[in-house]
C-alpha cells in the first residue's frame, strides 16, 4: 500500500468568488417512479440534504404509455387524437410529477421527448401487437425516436405543456425551470431523424413555448460528449443553426436559445453485460480525463460562437460511466457506483468543472449526476442509482451532504498532490480540495482520488490553514466518507451481503448511511497569527469535510 504525504494550504482571506453550486441536479429515465411511494421518500431525503433548489431532469417527458416505468422506460401518455381529427391532452401523469418535483422545492428540467405514439407518422407500421412480448412496435421499433408527421400540431403540444404549467404552478415559477428539446439527437439510441430535421423541431418547440410564456428558459441540443469530432460538429451546426440558420417557422434568420446543453461519461466500458460467470472481465475505470475533455471540448465549441457568450452552458448528464440500469451482475466494473468511490470521484470532478469554468466566464450553470433509484433489483444491484432496496442509502448521497455543507465564497487552495487530468503525464492519483467561507465558518473538502477503482493506498495530510477569519478558541468537525465511515454498503458487505436482510440487519445498515464523524468535535487555540494545522490520514478514496468555527 502506497503513502503519500500531501501538503495542503488554504488561504482563508484570498476570495475566489461565489462557489457556485454546480453539483445540485439529479435525472433519470424512470419518469414515473418520481411519484411512486419510494420516490416520494427520497425526494424528502433530497429536500433535507439541499441548500439550494436541485434540477431534476427526466427523459419520457412527452412519450406514449401505461405510466408503469421499467429500467430506462417511462411515460406520461400526454398526447392523444381523435377520430375526428382533434387533440386531447392528458395531465393526469404530468401533474402528479411536477407536483412532487415543486413540492420538495426543486426546479424541473422538462426535457421535450420522445414522440407520442400518435404524432409518429408511421405508427402502425409492423405488427400492432407482438403478444410474446407485450409491446407495441411504437416501442419495439423505436417509432418513438422519429420526427414528427405534424410539426405545427408539435408545436401546439409544447404550448399545450408550457401553457398548463404556467396555469398550474405560476408564470413565475415556470420561468426559473428549463425546457430542454430532446435528448442526444446526435445518437440513432434517440433520433431517428436528420439534422435538419432536429433543428427545424427545435425551432418549432420554441414557438410554441415562448407563445405559452416569453420568459421561459428553453435551449439544447443535450448532444453526447463533444470529444468525438461527430459528436462536437453536431453541437456546431446545431449552434450555427440558431445564430446564422433559417427559423422554420418564422423564415428570419436565428432562433431563440436560451441555454445549451451537452453530456459527458466517463466510461463506455467494453461489454457492459457479460452473462458467462466463468469468464474473467477486464478491469476497467471511468476517466476524469476523458470527462474533462468532453467539457472542454464542449465550451471551446460554444465559445466559437461570439453571438451566445451570454448563454449558460449546462452539462446535463455528467457521469462516471454508460448505463445507469448496468450494475456489478452485468459487470463487475459497476462496482463503482455502490462504494465511497462515487462521492470521492464526484467531489474530485465538481473541482475541476469550476476550474474549467473560471476559463470560460463562468457559465457553467450546473451538472447534472443521472441516479434516482430502481424498483425490483437486488440490494447493492450496482446500478447508477442514489439508495438501494428499502430506500438503504448509498455513499453518493453523503457526497452531495459534503457539497451542500461548503460555504458561499470560494477560497484559494493549493496542494502538493493535485493533478492536472488533462496534463500530458498527469499523476494516477491525487489529494485535492476544494475550500470556501461563510461568515466566520471555514469548510476545506479534501479527497485522496484515482481513476482505477481497484487500487489500494493511503496519504498522511498536512491541512495549512491560514489567515483565519477568528482569533481564540476554534471548534473543528471533521466528517469522513470511506470504507469505515458514512457506508450503508460497507455495512452491508460486513453483514454477509443479504438480499433478505432482516429487520435488525436493515436497521443496522442503516445506522450507517448518515454522514459520520471521524473523530469526537475538537476545539483548538487558534494563535494571533490565524493560522492552524490539522494533521489525518486519508485512505485512498477517501473524503473529508472539515468544519473549522468560533467556538
């Protein structure tokens, strides 16, 4: 086991700004599972863990279904045409979302998609029903993914959507959400269609929403990670499109854009199933380098475009790795997502974002971890989700309680073990921090993170704090995130990993999924020259938040 011995200064009087909360979005796929019991329960955990209103993004917005969610499904079965030609609207779905969403205090990001089974032109091409499998060839066939037959009528339902909305909820409240037209129509998984075709959807959508509301928020294109050349020139011509291109609708030239939205993995591992048990898997990570490259390579493309350098950027899907329904019985790799590597990597990335972000103006408006929960798996499945079975916390939930505790105003922070992931021999492994202040109260998150979830170490940490904003006495909290503390699963790994624990066995797990001190509250002299120094050690995936205050 490797030690390293990381110096860490934090200057308590050098200001950096407002530590902008990037980190506060969550998204998933299974839109109806929002309003489920479960769903509701963990939406009161989000709202206890929030300082700030969260954005909730979904996928199935706008598709045709039972409203019964399954792994990566969803509806809300909006639209519907009549016999006669006239359109109805169904909120019955919608309402019970965005009142769950709204009542837990939190902002939707609607996201305009997929087709509705009747907007699709060819609807019922192949067979209607295939009874061995219980679907649709709206479903089957991926009809979902098409263009519309009608534009103006698509037009008419994302007025119909905003226009509710605004009813419902208030002008006012509506106009601090995202409405967001699709998602990833640069991949064939979720468009069918041609560029041209997306941006003259785009275009439509907008004049259907801002006809519902002018001062709504509405952008996209919510491309994959803009590394790949295939994936970057996309969001260029898409952006060229609403600076330079011809409205469909309007014929004038450029079309509202209110925000722009790209995504970014960190890992395509290369079988994500493998079904043979006899079969050794290749180890394999997600990359903090790879993510990095995609950002970047996202802002350099909208910075080409001088005409949008006041719109906000979102990076809406931001995740260590493809497939958040994937998990350890698929591969052995989606380990990562159960243990106190999510937090530890999650913390690591928000760091460097608002680094990047400080070369770009900040307009980074927020990142967006694709993770809510599953019905029917298995406890600890693996898969990119926030609890496990009977709603047992994850360690990802005690990183955003990290996050959440840090103060309002960066503070500068230097460290003898940081990395530059992007560097051209950049370190496998790193102690960095990320420090801010409010009032007379010093927060200092530190982690010891790598890439390669299966390596092993440790580092003995020098905390240098200097120029702190109190003399006399300073009370210290110092709360820790690794494999003895603030880890359902490390508990349920020491229980025999049960997948029917019993009642004492739950409670016991769950007596470890709140966020936990390293050590009893401490109090300190702080001397006339404001400075302290904290000595810990940190093991290799750890995660520390120190809370240094007047006593």
């Amino acid at each position: 086991m490797e030690t390293l011995r990381a110096t860490v200064r934090v200057n308590c009087r050098e200001w950096q700004g407002e530590l902008k909360r990037i980190w506060a979005s969550i998204g998933y796929d299974e839109i109806n599972w929002t309003y489920s019991p479960r769903g509701k329960a963990l939406y009161r955990t989000l709202r206890e863990i929030a300082e700030v209103p969260y954005h909730v993004r979904s996928h199935n917005t706008l598709t045709t279904g039972n409203g019964l969610s399954q792994p990566a499904r969803g509806s809300t079965n909006v639209y519907h045409e009549m016999p006669d030609g006239s359109v109805q609207y169904d909120w019955t779905i919608v309402d019970q979302l965005y009142d769950t969403i709204t009542g837990a205090g939190f902002r939707p990001v609607i996201e305009f998609g997929f087709m509705p089974r009747d907007l699709v032109l060819t609807h019922n091409a192949g067979p209607n029903w295939l009874r061995d499998a219980g679907r649709e060839s709206y479903e089957t066939e991926g009809l979902w993914k098409l263009p519309p037959k009608d534009y103006v009528r698509w037009a008419d339902l994302v007025y119909e959507f905003v226009r509710h909305c605004v009813e419902r909820y208030g002008a006012e409240q509506v106009s601090r959400w995202h409405f967001e037209v699709w998602n990833e129509p640069d991949l064939p998984t979720y468009w069918k269609g041609t560029l041209e075709e997306y941006c003259r959807l785009y275009d439509y959508a907008v004049a259907g929403a801002t006809r519902a509301l002018p001062s709504v928020k509405i952008g996209g294109p919510a491309t994959s990670g803009p590394a790949l050349e295939a994936a970057r020139e996309y969001l260029r011509r898409f952006l060229e499109h609403c600076v330079l291109g011809t409205n469909a609708v309007t014929g004038e030239t450029g079309t509202r854009l209110d925000f722009i939205s790209f995504h970014t993995k960190g890992a395509h591992y290369s079988r994500p199933r493998v079904y043979n048990p006899f079969v050794l898997v290749e180890r394999e990570s997600p990359s903090s380098a790879s993510m990095m490259r995609d950002i970047r390579a996202g802002m350099e493309t909208v910075a080409a475009f001088p005409q949008l350098s006041s719109v906000a950027v979102i990076v809406d899907e931001c995740d260590p790795a493809v497939g958040a329904v994937y998990g350890v019985y698929d591969n052995p790799n989606f380990i990562v997502t159960n243990t106190e590597y999510y937090p530890n990597f999650l913390c690591a990335l928000v760091k460097r974002i608002l680094d990047l972000d400080m070369w770009f103006n900040r307009r980074i408006a927020f990142i967006t971890t694709w993770a809510f929960y599953f019905e029917g798996k298995r406890f600890f499945e693996g898969n990119r989700t926030l609890v496990t079975g009977e709603n047992i916390e994850k360690p990802i939930l005690n990183g955003f309680r990290m996050l959440s505790r840090l103060g309002q105003t960066r503070l500068r922070t230097t460290s003898t073990h940081s990395r530059d992931v992007l560097g051209a021999a950049a370190p496998d492994v790193e102690v960095d921090t990320l420090a801010a202040l409010s009032g007379k109260k010093v927060t200092v998150l530190l982690w010891h993170q790598a890439d390669a979830w299966w390596e092993t170490g440790e580092a003995k940490v020098q905390l240098g704090l200097e120029e702190l904003p109190f003399q006399g006495k300073a009370t210290l909290h110092h709360y820790r995130i690794d494999g003895e503390h603030s880890n359902a699963y490390a508990e349920w790994v020491r229980q025999g990993k049960p997948q029917d624990p019993s009642p004492a066995q739950v409670a016991r797990i769950k007596s470890r999924q709140a966020l936990e001190l390293l050590w009893p509250p401490q109090t300190f002299d702080v001397p006339p020259s404001r400075s302290l120094m904290v000595d810990f050690s940190l093991p290799l995936f750890g995660t520390s938040l120190l809370e240094i205050e007047p006593a």
